[in-house]
C-alpha cells in the first residue's frame, strides 16, 4: 500500500475506500442473482476484482470533474456516488432508474454527479471524454475528464483519433485503461503488438504514460491526485494504465473456460478488497468489529436496492418518445 495515502489520509477516508469497495463487490454479486432470476436482462458485464480502480481514481476528482466510461459501469457509478437504489433500478429497466429504465446496464447516466454515461461500443467513450475536455477548456472551465477503458479499445480507431486531437489541443482529459488482460475472450498478448507496456502507447502523441497497481486502492488514489493536478493546471492529457484482472467472465453469460486456472487463482490471491482489509488490520486502522459493521451495512443497503428495484414500475408507452429530439 503506498505509504504516502496512508498518512495523508485519515481512518474516516480509508474506512470509507474499504466501504465502496465493499458496496461494488456485493451490488455485483447481488447483479448476478438478480440475472438468474430474470430481473435483468440482456448483456451483464460485472466489475467484481476490479474495485480498487473506481475507488481509488474517482475519489481523486472535484465533483466538478467529468466520467466517461465503458460497459462494465456499476463500479464507477457507485464510486461517483449514484444510488445503490437508481442503479439496480436501472439494471430491472424500471422508470426510477438513473437513466429511467431506458439504459440499462450499459447505459447509466447521471448529469447531476457529471457522471456522462457508459457507451456500449468499444471506444465509444474516448472522443465523448475528449469533447467534453474541450468544451471545459473553451468555457474556461475548472474541471477535467476522467474516461475509463479497457485493454481491448487501446486497438479502436477512437483511441488514436481521441489521444491525437487531445495532444494537438492540450486537452484536460485523463485517459485511463483498465488492464485486466483480456477483450472479450482474447488475451491482449495475441490482439495487441506492446501488450507489456500499455503505458507507453500514448507516448507517440506526446502524452505522458504511466503505469500503476490497480489491485492497490492506495496506489491509484495517490497517482490519480498527482495526475489530476498536473491536468488541472493546464498541462494537457496523460494516459495511465492500471493492471487488474477481472475475476468473473466478460460477461455473466461467459464461463472464461480460456483462462488458465493457475492465472485465475494467481489474481484470486491479489483480490483488492481482503488485501486492503488486512492491511488496515494490520496497520491498527480497523478491528474485526468494524469491518464486520460495514460489512452489515453493505448487505442491508444492497438488499434494499434489490427491492427498491423490485417494487418500481416500468416506464409507461409515452415514455418512449419522451427525451429524444423531434421536430
């Protein structure tokens, strides 16, 4: 864990990085009982052993700041503070979910948290974060956006045109690549030429790379807080890779069969959330009785979100051409 959080931040903030992850954990649990009894469907991407990530990059953002991310969204909206409750509504298709049952999984979407959505398509997200970045700038604007990806855009066509113009334009854009080594069912070591040093990929734009620990909460809230200073005083966009592992399949339909068992038991062990709760343990920041307080809480509220969800109605017929453009 990187010492230097450790001692900026105090017990209250480190409790509640242990929280949210947590809370993502066990939503995305809740997510695929919920599945298997039919209440969501369509394509459900869980973000179960990537935690550290969401929490450690969000908590670093001004809520000024903008998200833009990819698919595997309910991590990064709950870090950005959505209601459990919105969130699994959306996830049932109900009128009281964040983006009023429309969306889905994919599509959450909050404008009063500057959460601007998860996008369906693989890079889909990246001239999104890159054209709000632009906006911010021409408005003069304090903020800076903050677009999550996975490995598997790094080869789209959006990455290179997104990582361009931002350079050309010294955008305020944080570009931010979940590496958890697979797109889709395709290792990025047979998809892409510099798999081993993702980090450096934006170097050919003139933007600097970096690479950090994205199973270590700490290490990511540290690095984003560096970064987001270096891009909130007009240095223009960086590129951050951070290595994780996803311990579910792509999708809850995906039995990952591809994946070597020694690989999957490998990032077993380094699974952020027991990581962290022993270290805050061993550093004296919190006793068995208040991990298993939270752990409570967590339950309840994650219950309640599923009944809350459960209990909502669906959107009525006229809600289909409310919120679009007509003439």
């Amino acid at each position: 864990m990187a010492i230097a959080e450790q001692q900026r931040l105090g017990k209250t903030e480190l409790l509640g990085f242990y929280r949210m992850m947590r809370l993502i954990r066990e939503f995305e649990r809740e997510c695929e009982r919920q599945y298997t009894r039919g209440n969501i469907r369509g394509f459900l991407h869980v973000y179960t052993g990537e935690e550290a990530i969401a929490v450690g990059a969000i908590s670093a953002l001004k809520p000024e700041d903008y998200v833009v991310t990819h698919y595997r969204d309910h991590g990064h909206a709950l870090a950005r503070g959505l209601s459990p409750n919105a969130v699994m509504a959306e996830l049932f298709g109900k009128a009281t979910g964040c983006s009023k049952g429309k969306g889905g999984s994919m599509h959450l979407f909050d404008a009063s948290k500057n959460f601007m959505g998860g996008y369906a398509i693989v890079g889909g997200q990246l001239p999104i974060a890159t054209g709000l970045a632009l906006a911010s700038q021409q408005k003069g604007e304090a903020r800076i956006s903050l677009c999550f990806m996975g490995d598997g855009a790094l080869n789209e066509g959006e990455f290179h045109e997104s990582m361009n113009l931002a350079a050309v334009w010294n955008l305020p854009v944080i570009f931010f690549c979940e590496n958890n080594l697979y797109g889709m069912g395709a290792p990025s070591a047979t998809t892409l030429a510099v798999h081993q040093q993702m980090y450096k990929l934006a170097e050919a734009y003139g933007i600097p790379g970096h690479r950090v620990d994205g199973n270590d909460v700490l290490a990511v809230h540290e690095l984003m807080r560096e970064l987001h200073q270096y891009v909130s005083t007009g240095n223009g966009p960086v590129f951050v890779e951070a290595q994780t592992y996803r311990l579910q399949g792509h999708s809850i339909a995906d039995p990952a069969n591809y994946r070597p068992a020694e690989e999957v038991e490998y990032w077993r062990s380094r699974d952020p959330i027991p990581r962290f709760q022993q270290w805050l343990m061993a550093e004296g920041l919190a006793s068995e009785e208040e991990i298993a307080q939270i752990d409570a809480a967590v339950d309840e509220e994650v219950v309640a979100a599923a009944e809350y969800a459960d209990s909502s109605p669906f959107p009525e017929p006229a809600d289909l051409y409310r919120g679009v453009y007509q003439d």
